[in-house]
C-alpha cells in the first residue's frame, strides 16, 4: 500500500462500488488495470485484512492506494451521496431475464459468502440486499413490475401459497447448480408496498468448516480448544444475526467428533450434515421442541449434546442441568457479548450461581 495521495475518482467506474459500500468502507474507484480496480482508502480506515474483504465483497483483485481522509469525504459527498434517491440511481439495475434473476441471485450470494438475502418492495422500486458478515449491503435494484413474478416464482418452488398475501409464510427450498447444493429457508412478511422476502442460505459443504478457518486468531483458537476439551460443562456461542455462531458450533462438532464418543444435536434447521453425529430437526408442531428432545438424550447416554439455541428458560435449565450431570453442552444464544449471556441467563430466570 503505497504513501497517502490524493487521487481523482473514474466516473466510469463509479457503478462497480454501491453508495453503502462506497460510504461503509471509505473507498472509491482509481482505474482499472488489468482486471484490477484500483480503489482509493481513507488512510485512517485502513484494517489489516480490508483488502480480502473488498476483494471477497465486489467480485474481483483490488489494489488499494491510501488517501486524505477529508478529500476522501469529498469525493464521496460528490459523487456517492448517501441519500435515498442517489441510491436509487447509482445502484445495479438488473437489465437480464426475469427468469433467471433468481438462480443468478442465489448463486451470486453463495461466490460473495453471503449468509442472507433480503428482497424488499417500496412505492416506486424494489430492492435486493445481501447480508455479507453481519453487514447488508445493496445489490440491485429492480422495476416494481418484476417483483409479482420474482414472489411468485419464490413461492412455487418452496411449496407456498402464492394467493396468501395477508399473513406470513415459511418455506425451504433445495437450490442445486453446478454440483453445489445450498438449502434455502425462506420467509416472508407482508409490507405496506409489498411481501418482503428473505431467504438464508445455508450449505451443506462441510468440507470448509474448520476451527482453523472461522477467523478465530491463534491466542483464541488455543484457549477455546482447551475448553472443548474438558468433559463437561457448557459452551455458549454469542453474536449478533450473521456472524457466525452456528458455523462456530459445527466446527467444534467437526473437531470433537471421534468414534469414542456419543454426540446428539437438536437443531432448527439442521444447516449441515456431519457424518457420525445423530441429527435431530426441531418439530414443535408434534411436541418436538429443544426442551423436549433434551430431555430424552439424557436418557441416550450422551458425552457431547448440541443445542441449536437457547431461546427460553425450559431450554436453558435442560442444558444447564445436563452440563452439571457430566455432560458437555454446546449452543448458541442471542446477546452482543459474552458477558450478557450472563444477564441474559439470569433474565430467562436461571438462578445466578
């Protein structure tokens, strides 16, 4: 990364950074050069691993040249101001089929390792936006006439009620191209303009989920693998929607999975397949529910149980009556920190000690 420099900004370019992206990162496009897009960086906002991110994010080799933080906010102001209208404007029309906007999407959000993506309608446009570590990101945008056949299309293949716009839906659909396989939950809420639609993306390859390759720094991974080795205890996973906590629980399954011992997942849904591990899918419709299927695996002479989430106070004194029993308990919970799992806990109603 060369000295700080003020640059100029490649109108041509402008489109290859969304005005979120432009704004979130601080960057702008240079030129570019032989496959490489040249982006300028307020030298104050430059992370160590920034330049893998922006590479991962648009799709392509960057090079990033450092820049004055105040010139930075001028060109942005110039040419990626932030407001609705601009943003209508600047972002990606998508201008292919109808038809195959939705297999382009999908398989668009997978190669970007996007964890979600949120199609969403408004009075005179529709818009798609992908969830890419934890932070959404526009994508395209799309004409208002497309967006009754883009729901349609979503609600056929995942067996849902394409007359039903008044109440929420749920669905799952099995996505496969090019020898990839990616289970979709889809969800859908009605809108004032619109049903909004999100759809998670959940892989079934196991053969990336790695201990080594979540992002864990080395200090970390070392304690954290002398914790999942003690026999018994519980293992909570916190962190806001997107950032990894049930890809954490899956590479510590993966880790500790040994013929030796007895491992029991109750899950919603089950994102991966690991071979060796019993995988059971939550049902609470038939009385099945992460309090329920606890209970009977204590009873299947466990040593390792994994709880998709604590979500309630059965659940949570189950899992913490199975970890003070010899057993060691594995699950994730919704706080933004480790230390408010402790408030958290303690509001579900489990004593304090």
């Amino acid at each position: 990364m060369s000295a700080t420099t003020n640059y100029s900004i490649d109108e041509s370019l402008i489109t290859a950074l969304t005005p979120e992206q432009a704004w979130h990162y601080r960057v702008f496009p240079i030129k570019l050069i032989e496959g490489v897009l040249m982006l300028g960086i307020a030298d104050n906002n430059v992370g160590p691993a920034i330049e893998e991110e922006l590479e991962m994010i648009l799709g392509t080799s960057i090079k990033i040249e450092k820049s004055d933080p105040e010139h930075v906010n001028y060109l942005l102001e110039k040419h990626y101001n932030n407001n609705q209208s601009d943003s209508r404007t600047q972002n990606n029309y998508y201008t292919g089929n109808p038809d195959d906007f939705l297999p382009h999407l999908i398989k668009e959000a997978r190669d970007m390792k996007s964890s979600d993506i949120h199609i969403e309608a408004y009075e005179e446009f529709c818009r798609v936006r992908v969830r890419i570590d934890g932070i959404l990101l526009q994508r395209y945008l799309l004409e208002k006439e497309l967006y009754p056949a883009l729901i349609n299309k979503i609600k056929i293949i995942a067996h849902l009620d394409i007359a039903e716009k008044r109440l929420p839906q749920d669905g799952r659909i099995l996505f496969e191209k090019e020898n990839q396989k990616i289970d979709i939950r889809v969800s859908i809420i009605p809108t004032l303009y619109g049903e909004k639609i999100v759809l998670r993306l959940l892989s079934n390859d196991t053969v990336k989920v790695e201990l080594s390759a979540i992002g864990l720094t080395q200090f970390d991974r070392e304690n954290y693998l002398e914790g999942i080795k003690r026999p018994n205890g519980i293992i909570l996973i916190c962190g806001p929607t997107g950032s990894g906590k049930t890809t954490t629980l899956y590479a510590t399954l993966k880790t500790l999975n040994k013929d030796s011992r007895n491992i029991l997942t109750i899950e919603d849904p089950i994102e991966y397949t690991l071979e060796g591990i019993n995988q059971v899918q939550l049902k609470d419709n038939i009385g099945l529910s992460f309090a329920a299927a606890l209970r009977t695996f204590l009873r299947q002479d466990p040593d390792i149980i994994m709880v998709g989430e604590i979500r309630d106070k059965e659940t949570a004194d189950m899992a913490i009556r199975a970890a003070l029993t010899g057993h060691l308990v594995l699950s994730t919970i919704h706080t933004n920190s480790a230390w408010g799992i402790v408030s958290r806990l303690i509001d579900m109603g489990i004593p304090s000690f």
